[in-house]
C-alpha cells in the first residue's frame, strides 16, 4: 500500500497478463522448477503450466528477446530436488545476455547480472550443470561467433554471482543456429560442444572446464540447415557409462542420431547390437587421454516440413537422493508441419518408431517453432507461427492418452487498443498481429485458487491487415464492437448465440444473459472468408451451408477454407477452438474515411460512434459520426490539421474531446436533434502542448479533462459555460512520453479521481486529483498527488499504448477496481486497484 500526501492509501495487484511468444526458434524454456520461459517482445515473461497463467514479465533487455535457458533445465531436474534458487538466462536481439535469479521461497525475482559479448542477436544459449554451484553455458549469435561460459552461483541467497568467458570461438561466415554442451562418458572433466548451423554439417568442439575448446571433427549428412541438437546423459551399460547419444533436425525434414562411444568399450559390444540398429562407423576423436568413436545411430524419417526442435526426454531419478539416474530412449521433435512427434526405439528391432503424434489442424496453425518436455515427462509443450502456445498431457494410466490442455494466450504483435465490455464482462483487445481478442474471468470450481482465472474465450476478428482502434458499443441491446484497422474502412461485428451462451459459463454475470439472449437470435457464429477480411455470419438452421461452401463447382481457388464448428464452451478453450470457431459475425461497414483508421469511440448512451483517421492534410484529418444502429454517417467535424490520435466523450455526452498530433486539442458540443439528426458545433480549438499529443481522459463527475503529450507533461484543463477552457494545472514533468490516460472517479462530493498514467517506457503512475475549497468557499482550487509508482515487475517493458477503467465510477460497495492497460510489448494486462 502506498500513501499519497492527501491520505489516500492505494495498493496495485496483478490479476491477468496476456502475451503471445515471439515468433523465433529457441524461444522458450521449461525448467527444473516447472515454470516455462519465453520471450515477449523485450520482455522474459514467466507461466505456470499448473494454472495457465503468466506470472510475472522481467524487464531488462533493449530488443526482442530471441531465447531463454533454465539453470537448470528440465533435463537436470532429478538434480534440483533440494536447490532453494533457480536461474534463467536470456539472450536478445542486440547480443545482451542477462542472468535471472528466481528465489523458490518468497517467489521473487532478481536481476543478476549482464554481459553484452556479442555484437549481433544471439540465437541460442544451451547450459548444463556441472555442481549445485557451477554451471556452464554456451551461446551464439548472428556474429558468426560462439562463446563458452562458466558461472559460479552463490551458496547463500542474495549472494553474487561471478561469470567468466572461457572461449571465444569464431565459425565463419556461416553462423550456428543450434547448440548443445554435455560431459563426455568416462571424463566428467572434459566437454564436448555440439554446434550447426547454415553450412549443414555438425561441429564437435572438446575442452575443459577450465580450457580452452578446441575442434575435434564434424559430422555429415543434413542436407540442409541444422535446426536443433541435444545431447543425452551419460547412457550406463554394465554400471559404466561408456556413451552418449545426440540427437539433431534439420531443414531437410530429417532427425538424426549420433552415438558417442569411449572406444575401449566398442570391443565389448554384446551379440545384441548387430542387429539392424547396429550403428555405421564415423570419425573418431580424442578428448584428454581418452579417445570416442562416432557412428550414426538412427535416421527418423516422418516429418513433412522443417524440424525445429528436437530434445531428448528428462531422465528419471531412480535414487531417493536423486543424483543417479537413467536416460529413457524417448525423443520429442516439432516441426513445421504443424505435427510433434515422440520416438522410441521399438522393444524388439530396436528401430527408432515414431509412437505419438499430436497438433493442430486448425486452418490458421503454421507450424512450431519449438517443442518441449516436462520435467517429469508426462507433458509436452510446443510454441507456434502465432505466437500460440500448445500443451498436452499423457493422462492415460495403462495406456498413453495424450490430451490438449489449457495454455496462457496473447497477442504476439503490439497491442493498439482494448475497451471493457458495457458491464465488465470481459475486455475486448486489438493488435497488429490482426486479431481481435476476448479475455475473461473464468470461475474454476475445481480450481484450488481463488477461484477465478482470466482466460481468452473468443477471438472475435482475424483480419488480414494490423488493427489500430476498437470501441465497444454502450447501452442496450447485443454486444457490439466496432474496430478499425489499416485501411479506409470501420467493421462493425456482433455477438453470435454461441458467444452469449459462453459468457454465461465464464463466471458471475449470469444475470445480464437473459437480456442478450433474444428470442430471434439467429446467427450461432462466424465464417472466415478466404482472403481473410469479411467474416460471414453462420445461422442457427443452416444444415446446407457446408456443402454449398466447399462444393466450389469448378472454380479454381487457392485454398479451400474449413467450416467453423461454434460451439458453447463450458470452460476456456484451446488455440484451435480459438482460431477459427469462435469468430463474431461482421454485419455493417463505415466508409467515409481517405485513409486507415486510426481512432474509434463510442458515446455512454450507445447512440453515436466517432471515427479517426491516420492524415497528414486538414481535409483528411476530419472526424466522423456514425449513427449506432442504421450506421448512417450523420457528421464530419473539421479542426485539427493531422492524425487525431484520440477521441472521448464526455460522461453526459455533452461534449467530444479530440486530441491530435498537430499538439491542438478540439472540443465540439453534441446534440441528438431527431432520431436520426445531430448537431455539433466547434466549441475551441487549442494549443495545449509542445509535441504531439497522444491521450486524453474527461473527469466522470464533470467537465475537467487531462491531455498527455510527448513533451512528458500531462495538463489538467475545465470547460468552463461550455463555451471556454481554463488550463487548471499542469502536473510535475514526467521521465517518458505520456502515451496513455484514465480518470476513474472516486468520490463526488470531493470531485476525487484517479487518474492512471501511462508511458512510453512502460511505466504506470495514479495520480488522485481532487478539488479543495478555499476558506470562504468560492473559487474551488484542483489539488494532484502522486498516489503510487505502479511496480516495473507488474508494467509494461515497452509503451503503453491504453489505459481503461473497468467502471467509470468507483462502486460504494467496494474498495478494489480493476484497470486495464495494453502496450507495444504484446501484452494485455489487468491490475486490481484497492483504494481505502
């Protein structure tokens, strides 16, 4: 809890965060610790697999992050029974790698240190754990150069941890993409290093701990780019451990395994061996005073598209004390073809099987990026095209039987607008990845939380260009929303009968569905279209519009486009369900505008909605009206000179205030004359900052507005006999662009608000802004305070893009509010807010 200089105490909690995973190789992590890494934007966001839940973004890094690996990883779980601390390592775009302290007790986070060694992206960081305190790791990047590191980890919590370079190793022009480090059998002192990359061939590097790596040999036969390689434990015959398996993929569809063998111990092969697994002998090489013969175990063949990944399943202890364990024979690949397989060696030949396959199918998947094990090998996670994730689980007890389960979701591009439903129902988001999404609370009687988890329930719009804008209509009727993206055009969707019904599951608002349900609701969902831009509605009693659609009748299409299956949901669904059965119909357009659009609202009787657009012309800059219901263009308001970048009306809907690159605001008086007639009138035009203004928020309990601007300044004005403006203050100058505003109204009588601010470094601040009379009563005097510096584990890494109130009023019954933010990180996230 915080305390302002009013007396106003104000504590902020996490309650959702929604992001999608960048979309590159060697992204995500799943460590000893059951928590799953992954990149998002700049951001190293955390989930557990457990709740389907992020929770907690790290910020850090300058650029994308391109990966994640866990100290230790899923492989050295059997290890890291007893380890109160865990670390994770990241790596971005611009060649910083930071390592991340995780304190399994008080769950917090630390940052630990960073090295920028690289002079370009780094692609791949691969770690194995040599002691509970040291660890070494390797890591590549688009430089052409791979270094080799060591990390002594502190024995005590908050302890320092010290990182040294070991080896720099240069390979060519033609960078590595894939790595992995292990300890050579019978040697524990002496590792080999496993690279491949843009030249197709395997190169083993051997040294020390404490040495320097030298090229033992490389190994042939991908015919095209290595994708991903990993090595095995040590495999024990006869008590010893006299080998060790690698597995690689490559872009020629192909998965290969290599086995490493001490060469005394291939005189003492057993009679069992010469079968057809018997492997083909390789190149040998020595490493210390021991000397490995290399042979080419197995080729799996099965996959139709490039292989991203490919890892071996984590050991199982098979002591108490968890040090010794075994290796079982089971490889996970993911691959483009929108397929993970499991592979094992059959019982009897011995031939390496494919025994499992599970993916999607959906018509928008475009294949996986990445697949991994759980720590304890009954789960397998992939991460897709979309930035989507994918989880299955074997819940099968006699026998394998491999179920989708529930995964975080998000967008994976920036995140431009959201807007809460007319009751708090849900929170409507849009994005440049061109989707619009729907996240819930979801109540989980069976969940042993609280109770309520938020959720993506429906992806209303998949369009085909980024989506700027979206405003959700107020009043009665269906739900409705209108969104604008790149082009010239409004769309206008509403809510299908499968949609309502789902909202009666989500949790407590089963009171509004009686409402919605209308008794002629037709339309049961929505139809993706092939060049994805309109979305065609599906009717309740349609029983032939599947065999009209796909019957095509001699005309030659490109694709054939899958029929969506909208169904009621009973709880949160799935990436398939989500891309394509659960879409809005689209039932209106708005032309008008010369340009893409670029900002939306709607007034709070849902009568009339404003529209923007991008411009760099006054007569292209004009402000439409639409009529909610015939969709009537009913206004053109003229002023500002460029992109008006935010509208809002007033809460009597009095007044629209617009803001606008070209630093003006402009407030226009609006009457609703006739049913279909209203008038408006330009009340003033103003300078109102140096730069361009970028957000703008009125007072719910009167006529007092915020503006924020690039200038860093937010200012604090009052239209005064609706004919005038009166700058009342301007607030302490800011360390960032203001890029977002929200003013929640908290107690009338005092004219007391909130006023939550967003900046372009990712940064929230509340602000209370109250009114207090002077002594003999007269002119009331605006008073600001800042309440509280929102944490920058729970905000955003990148700028925020909006900031919305779930009510506009603070209830009388409650003490706890909920704000919603979304930002250029990809992330949609939502904060309680109690105030007392």
């Amino acid at each position: 809890m915080a305390t302002s200089s009013d007396g106003v105490q104000v504590g902020v909690e996490r309650v959702f965060i929604g992001a999608g995973c960048n979309r590159i190789v060697n992204n995500v992590s799943w460590g000893a610790c059951d928590l799953v890494s992954f990149g998002a934007q700049n951001a190293v966001a955390i989930f557990c697999p457990k709740i389907a839940q992020i929770l907690i973004t790290l910020p850090g890094h300058k650029a994308h992050v391109n990966c994640t690996h866990w100290l230790p990883s899923n492989k050295f779980a059997f290890k890291a029974k007893h380890l109160e601390r865990h670390y994770l390592l990241s790596g971005d775009a611009e060649g910083a790698i930071i390592l991340w302290e995780f304190s399994l007790a008080d769950k917090k986070w630390r940052h630990v240190l960073q090295v920028l060694e690289h002079k370009k992206g780094v692609t791949c960081i691969t770690a194995i754990m040599v002691s509970h305190t040291d660890a070494m790791f390797a890591s590549t990047s688009s430089d052409g150069v791979v270094n080799v590191w060591e990390v002594i980890l502190p024995s005590s919590s908050g302890g320092e941890c010290k990182l040294s370079c070991l080896d720099s190793l240069f390979v060519g022009r033609k960078p590595m993409v894939a790595l992995s480090l292990a300890q050579l059998p019978g040697n524990s002192d002496q590792l080999v290093l496993a690279m491949g990359g843009l030249d197709n061939k395997i190169h083993l590097y051997c040294g020390e701990r404490t040495g320097k790596f030298v090229h033992a040999c490389e190994l042939k036969g991908h015919t095209d780019w290595i994708r991903s390689l990993d090595f095995s434990l040590p495999i024990y015959a006869n008590g010893e451990t006299s080998s060790v398996l690698l597995v690689s993929s490559s872009q020629d569809k192909g998965i290969r395994i290599w086995k490493m063998s001490l060469c005394d111990s291939l005189s003492n092969k057993g009679k069992a061996e010469t079968s057809l697994a018997s492997y083909i002998k390789g190149p040998t090489f020595v490493a210390g005073s021991s000397s490995y013969q290399i042979s080419l175990e197995s080729l799996l063949v099965g996959h139709e598209d490039w292989v991203y990944s490919v890892q071996w399943q984590p050991p199982q202890s098979s002591s108490t004390e968890g040090m010794d364990c075994y290796q079982p024979q089971s490889i996970l690949s993911a691959s483009m073809d929108k397929t993970m397989m499991i592979w094992q060696p059959e019982r009897t030949t011995g031939i390496w099987i494919n025994v499992v396959t599970v993916g999607e199918l959906s018509h928008s998947a475009l294949g996986f990026y990445g697949g991994h094990w759980s720590p304890s090998g009954d789960s397998t996670f992939a991460h897709g095209y979309g930035g989507s994730f994918h989880l299955w689980k074997n819940v099968g007890v006699d026998f394998d039987d491999w179920k989708p389960q529930k995964v975080p979701s998000g967008h994976f591009a920036p995140v431009s607008d959201i807007s809460w439903a007319r009751c708090g129902e849900y929170l409507l988001s849009v994005s440049h990845d061109q989707t619009t999404r729907v996240f819930a609370p979801w109540c989980n009687e069976s969940s042993s939380e609280d109770g309520e988890t938020w959720h993506e329930i429906a992806r209303p719009q998949v369009h085909g260009h980024d989506i700027n804008c979206v405003t959700i209509i107020k009043g009665k009727g269906n739900h409705r929303f209108v969104s604008g993206a790149d082009e010239k055009v409004g769309r206008v969707f509403e809510a299908p009968l499968s949609f309502l019904k789902t909202l009666n599951h989500t949790n407590s608002w089963k009171f509004n569905f009686s409402d919605d349900l209308q008794a002629d609701m037709q339309i049961l969902g929505a139809n993706m279209s092939a060049l994805g831009l309109s979305q065609k509605p599906i009717y309740v009693q349609a029983p032939s519009a599947s065999v009209d659609r796909n019957s095509n009748e001699g005309i030659d299409t490109h694709e054939t486009i899958p029929e969506a299956v909208p169904v009621v949901l009973t709880e949160p669904p799935i990436e398939e369900q989500l891309a394509w059965h659960t879409l809005w119909p689209e039932s209106h357009k708005l032309y008008g505008h010369g340009n893409e659009l670029f900002s939306l609202c709607c007034d709070h009787e849902g009568k009339l909605v404003a529209s923007s657009c991008k411009a760099q012309l006054a007569s292209v800059a004009e402000i439409w009206l639409w009529q909610v219901g015939s969709w009537k263009s009913v206004g053109r308001l003229h002023s500002h000179t460029l992109t008006v970048t935010q509208m809002e009306f007033s809460h009597d809907d009095n007044f629209l205030l617009t803001v606008s690159r070209d630093r003006h605001f402009s407030i226009f008086a609006i009457k609703q004359t006739g049913l279909e007639e209203v008038s408006h009138q330009l009340v003033i035009r103003q300078e109102a900052h140096k730069r361009i203004v970028w957000a703008c928020s009125w007072n719910p309990f009167g006529h007092e507005f915020a503006t924020g601007s690039r200038d860093k300044t937010v200012k604090i004005w009052a239209v005064e006999n609706g004919s005038s403006v009166k700058l009342l203050m301007t607030l302490p100058t800011f360390k960032s662009s203001v890029t977002a505003l929200s003013w929640l109204g908290v107690d009338r009588l005092r004219n007391h608000g909130l006023l939550a601010v967003g900046m372009e470094n990712g940064l929230i601040e509340l602000w209370s802004i109250s009114n207090a009379k002077n002594e003999d009563g007269s002119i009331p005097v605006l008073n600001a305070a800042l309440v509280v510096q929102v944490d920058p584990l729970l905000c955003h890494v990148s700028a925020v893009q909006r900031l919305r109130w779930k009510n506009s009023e603070k209830s009388e019954n409650s003490s706890a509010m909920q704000l919603a933010s979304c930002g250029a990180d990809h992330c949609v996230r939502v904060f309680e807010v109690r105030c007392s």
